[in-house]
C-alpha cells in the first residue's frame, strides 16, 4: 500500500477505481484476520492462575516454570537459520513437503485388541493396544496444528481413520500442551464420543476443564506418578523437551508415558530430546515390547528437544525396547529437513544397530514379532 500514493499521482483517473481497490483488500484482509482468530482465545487453553494451582506443588517446578532433569540449550536461531527455516516452509518447492499424496493404509477398526501393537495415525496420535486395553496418545484431527483454523501448519495428509469411527477407549493420553499434541477441537469430539479418561501431565488439565471436560474424567500426573485403570498401569516418564500454548513457556509439565499391562508393555516417547532418563526408565518399567519414538521436527537450531533418528536407536536401545514404531514426522512440516529423511535414516541406523522397526503408512498396524519387510512407502 506504501506505492499507492505515486501510482495515483501518475494515474489520476484510476484514482476511484484504485480507492476501491484499497477499500475492498483491506475489507478482505480485515475478513481474513477475523477467520484466522476465530476460536483463538479458546484454544489457548487455561490461565497461569489456573495452571500453577497443580503445578506448583510438583519438586520439578521452581521460580514459575517446570524444568528440564538435564540442561537444556535453549532455541538458537541465527539469521541464516531463521532464513532457511521461513524461506523452506514458505516455498512452493520445499524439499520439507511430499512430492505427491501420502499414502494411507487401509484402517479397519478391530474389534478385539492385541496382546500388543500400534495403529499410527499421524504425528504423534497412535492407537496402543496392551493386553486388551486400547490407549490412544496426543489426539489431533484437525487441518492445522494452530489456536487459528486459517493460520499454522497444515496437515500433509488427511487423517486416515474418521475419529468417531475410534473403537471405545480405555485412556486418551496427552504427552504436553503444544498445539500438534493437544487440539481443542479434537479434544471436545472425544469427550462427546468416547467414556475414557483423559490422562496428562500436571498443568495440562487446566486446559481440559477450560473447554469442558469434567474434573472426574481428568488425571494430572507429575514425573514417576501413575494411575490404573483395570489391570492397566500408566506411567508418567520424563522427557526433554518444553512446553506453552502462547507467549508463556514451560508453566505446564511435559512428558513420556509407560504403558504397562499385566503381560506387555508399550513406552510413548510423546515429544522429547535424548535424555539419560531413558535408560532409568527402561530399567525400571522396561523390558518394552514396542517403543513409540519421535524421529521427526529436528534441527541443529534445537538439538536438545527434538531427537532425530539416529537418537531414536539409540533411545530404544536405552528403553529395552523389542519393536520400534516412528512418530512425530511426515504429517506436519515442523522443520526444513526433507520430508522423507526421517524415515531413510531411520532405516539406515535400525539396520546399523540391528534394531527391529515397523514403519507403518499413517493408518497402518504395527505388531511386535510380525513386522514383516519394510514397505518403503514414502519413496514416492
């Protein structure tokens, strides 16, 4: 709008018709930013007030904020970081998005669960099946990861299971509050839909009663805390990584998950940096016989709260783990890596390792000692 004043000095009878122009580009860019707010203050979730009521009575939270067991760098992006980071997300061409339609597995619901497995259904929501019981992690529905319906990334595929076509749930898991691991629109179907209880780290159920989940059917745990549903334990683990739905960091808990049957075990890394914790976690809940870890969203400008493939090994290792199932890439661009990078290390340091993977397309089922050959479905 700045050239508006030179192009109607030289084009004086245009004067109205540019005015009009102006006129309408503002009303639609005033329409936009309207679309792009709707629903906004809601999806932030709850106050500090609200959030420090839980959260300051937890030995992991001092000065206002929950902390890390291990020091932490904090986000550093140097201006040819940041350039390379806006610069890939907003090109047309971006090695970070796939070359044509992901491909989506079939995804019949099961009417009886297995000992053991893992139906992945995009980032990080995976539905576990233990001895029985079906856990389903860090839901998300919707198009974009974002408080906005117009603003934030946007899903690479669409979600391959309807969510009311879900088979009734045990617990709904929340690892932590960022918006591609907890979505208020997805939240609200499933408290519609589903009986199962919501289980999370402290702080996080202030944002659930915010948008109307009943107190009874919420579970605020600290790190180490758990709690049973049948013969089903749910473990609170650390993780490495931070948290916040706004300007406000880290004054909600971030986490992992042990998944403990009475038979099989299954290990939720959620969102989370290498961390020594793992080997302290698989020593004391593991053998697992299928570890659900992060191997997306890294980046030299945060090293420490995202893990990349390699590291997933590596974690898996550390957990005791029998099967590894991958989660956290190919659904959000979150990072400039190309989108299928993930995967093709990932194969190449499970093989290094002699680690057994199940690299499911969103959709797929995964089960410990049936994996089969490796589908390299993302090679499109």
């Amino acid at each position: 709008m700045s050239g508006l004043p030179t192009l109607t000095s030289v084009l004086p009878a245009g004067k109205a018709a540019l005015r009009f122009a102006a006129g309408t580009a503002s009303l639609a860019a005033g329409g936009w930013a309207l679309r792009a707010l709707r629903d906004t203050p809601a999806a932030l979730g709850a106050g500090p007030a609200a959030i420090r009521a839980v959260a300051e009575a937890s030995p992991n939270y001092r000065d206002g904020v929950f902390h890390n067991l291990e020091p932490s760098a904090a986000l550093k992006l140097d201006v040819e970081e940041n350039r390379l980071v806006f610069f890939d997300m907003v090109a047309g061409n971006s090695h970070s998005k796939p070359k044509a339609p992901v491909p989506l597995a079939d995804t019949p619901v099961h009417t009886r669960s297995a000992p053991a497995a893992v139906s992945w259904l995009g980032h990080a929501t995976a539905l576990i099946e233990i001895d029985g019981y079906r856990v389903l992690t860090d839901p998300v529905w919707s198009r974009r990861c974002s408080p906005s319906r117009t603003v934030g990334p946007q899903r690479l595929h669409p979600p391959p299971l309807d969510i009311e076509a879900l088979p009734a749930l045990d617990a709904i898991v929340v690892s932590h509050d960022h918006y591609d691991h907890l979505d208020m629109a997805t939240v609200k179907t499933l408290a519609r839909t589903q009986r199962a209880p919501f289980v999370t780290a402290l702080g996080v159920g202030a944002h659930l009663r915010e948008w109307g989940i009943p107190a009874n059917r919420i579970t605020e745990l600290d790190w180490d805390g758990e709690t049973g549903i049948g013969e089903l334990r749910l473990v609170c683990t650390p993780a490495r990584h931070f948290s916040g739905r706004f300007l406000s960091r880290n004054n909600t808990l971030w986490s992992s998950w042990a998944i403990l049957g009475p038979r099989h075990r299954a290990y939720f890394g959620g969102d989370t940096g290498y961390t020594g914790s793992f080997a302290e976690i698989g020593a004391r809940h593991g053998p697992f016989d299928v570890t659900v870890l992060p191997i997306g969203a890294y980046n030299t400008a945060w090293p420490d709260i995202h893990m990349n493939p390699e590291e997933a090994v590596r974690a898996h290792r550390d957990l005791r783990g029998g099967l590894l199932v991958p989660i956290h890439w190919a659904t959000f661009r979150l990072a400039p890596h190309p989108w299928a990078e993930p995967a093709e290390r990932l194969v190449a340091a499970a093989a290094a390792a002699a680690v057994d993977i199940a690299v499911p397309r969103p959709g797929g089922r995964a089960l410990p000692g049936q994996a089969g050959p490796l589908e390299h479905w993302w090679r499109l």
